[in-house]
C-alpha cells in the first residue's frame, strides 16, 4: 500500500500488485499491519523499528523464540547425483527446507523438517 485515504475511501497500492488485479466489490486484507494484530498467532514485523510484536497461539514451552531472516532454502543441490541427506534436522527458514534441481538418485530419508516458510522439498527438472 503507497497511500490511504479514508474520507475517499481509497487504498492506493504499491508494487507487488499481486496476480489477479483488483474489482468493485472485491474482497481484500492487509498483511503485516499492527492495526490487524487481533487474534493469537498473528503478528506484525515493524522493519523501521526492527521490533517484532507476537501473539503466540497458545501459552509458549519456553521463553527461547527462533526468528529466522534466512529466506533461501537450507540446503540447495544442483544438477547433483548419488546425494544420500540423512537424519537431519532442517528448521528455521523462510524459503524452502531442500531444493533439487536436475541430477539423478538423491535420497532424503529421517530427515525432520519443520518452521519452515516454504516447502519442505522442492524439486524440478
């Protein structure tokens, strides 16, 4: 969003558009507001202020949160053949957890992949 005008009623936006456009009658939300924090396990990210505000879900285990600004998978193979990726924990990422792209014969096999932003694995080609 670039500008908002409440008395025109207008919300002007900013790149990203998204993919579909927008029409009259439309539905619509906002991400990343602090105004829309209104229910457990939302959340807003202030990047001005580097201040993450959390409303957990349910009561926390611990007082220990992991925050990840990783947005690249953890592990990234290319055009790679014969890999064996064994009893791993992959957590903690905003992009995917494996990425596979080409090659030929690559196991994943008692790995635990968890907190992940994305998928868990991709592959192509």
């Amino acid at each position: 969003m670039s500008r908002l005008d409440p008395d025109r009623r207008l919300v002007a936006t900013a790149p990203p558009y998204g993919h579909y456009g927008f029409r009259k009658g439309q539905r619509f939300h906002f991400l990343n507001v602090l105004e829309e924090l209104d229910q457990p396990g939302e959340w807003f990210l202030d990047r001005a202020r580097g201040i993450l505000y959390f409303w957990p879900p349910g009561p926390l285990a611990s007082d220990n949160v992991v925050l990840s600004l990783l947005d690249q998978p953890l592990i990234r193979l290319g055009d790679a053949s014969h890999v064996v990726i064994q009893g791993l924990e992959l957590t903690a990422t905003r992009g995917n957890g494996v990425e596979i792209s080409g090659g030929t014969n690559v196991r994943i096999q008692g790995c635990r992949l968890r907190n992940l932003g994305n998928g868990g694995v991709t592959i192509t080609g």
